[in-house]
C-alpha cells in the first residue's frame, strides 16, 4: 500500500509536471485545428517526450506498466515525427492510426499504473483507463463489425489505412485530447508530490 499523505516533489517531478502541463497544453490546441504547423507539432512531441520520460522516472520506470508505457509513447511520438515532416499520402493514414493507437495504449497502461496509488491518484486513473479504452474498442469493433466505430470517426482513419487520403481526423482530435486532459491530471500530481521517485511500493506497476 501507498501512503496516502504527498511528499514533497523533487526537482524532477516539478519540472516534469511543468513539462507535461506545456505539452498537454499544446495537444489540446493543436488538435482544434487541421494545419499542418509542422514545427510546432514536432516541438511539442518532443517536449512532450521529456516530459513523460520524467514523469516514468518518478513512476519508476523499472516497473512493467510504467516501462511498457514508455515504449508505446515512443511508438507514437516516432509515428507522429513522421507525419509532421511529411509521408506519401498512401503511407499517412497508416501512421496516423499507428499514432492515435499506440498513445492511447501508453495512457492506458499508466492509468492501470495509477489504479495502484492512493485514492485521488486512483480516481484519475480509473477514468483515464475508462477514456482510452473506448476508443481502443471503437478501432478493433471497426475492423469487425461496418459502422460500429463511426461514433469516434475511426472510420476514415481506418479506411485511410488502407491507402485513401484521410477525410475525417476526428478520431485523432479525441485521441489527443484524451492524452492532453490525462497529462494536465498527471502534471498536477506531480507538482503536488502524489507521484514522487522515493516512495516506495509493494506493487509491480
């Protein structure tokens, strides 16, 4: 068991939780628009990529969730570098759904992490755990069953993924404000001391 009371944050969760409140804080911007802003897109992976790799240390990146997280962000941000920068369009579907899917999957797996912390850590990370899972659903309903996902907009993204120009980056929209929410929730309990390197755990997550 976690104690339940904070301890203080260390230099690191503090600028971690700075980190990941800026990266948060462009996602969400960005995914209100459909210009390219290429350079802007590529600061803000990368920023955000510091910033989860803080936020793992403080989690205790030795541990499977927070380690298997961190691979699949990278996945994500090594689809999205691609995209910023420019694939042939038969190709961008592809990375798009390769993006949207693996970041969902890192935010799942540390919302799974966080269901092992105290109770307000616990909170935030049944309801992350609960936003990536529907639309992870949505992507493998929409390869079984026609229509089933067109609530997400995973639709077109599937069908770009099949070589076609995307129509419709709504499924992308929600992917990264999922991502975006869920890091403004982990920078707040970072910088609080909730989520701290030298707490000491009995779980494996």
């Amino acid at each position: 068991m976690y104690n339940l009371t904070s301890q203080p944050a260390s230099l690191n969760a503090k600028f971690g939780a700075i980190a990941l409140a800026l990266a948060a804080f462009t996602t969400l911007l960005l995914s209100h628009t459909g210009y390219s802003l290429a350079p802007l897109r590529t600061l803000t992976a990368a920023i955000a990529i510091i910033a989860v790799w803080a936020f793992c240390d403080e989690m205790g990146m030795r541990k499977p969730l927070n380690r298997a997280g961190f691979v699949f962000f990278l996945i994500a941000m090594t689809a999205k570098f691609r995209i910023s920068l420019g694939v042939a369009s038969q190709l961008t579907g592809r990375y798009q759904l390769l993006y949207a899917a693996f970041l969902l999957l890192a935010v799942l797996l540390w919302s799974m992490a966080f269901l092992h912390r105290q109770r307000e850590v616990r909170l935030a990370g049944a309801v992350g755990l609960l936003a990536a899972m529907a639309p992870i659903a949505s992507i493998v309903a929409g390869h079984l069953v026609l229509g089933a996902s067109a609530i997400f907009g995973v639709g077109s993204l599937l069908t770009a993924a099949e070589g076609s120009l995307p129509s419709d980056l709504t499924f992308l929209a929600v992917t990264e404000r999922i991502f975006g929410l869920w890091s403004y929730a982990a920078a707040w309990f970072l910088w609080c001391g909730h989520i701290t390197g030298s707490r000491i755990a009995t779980g494996h997550s």
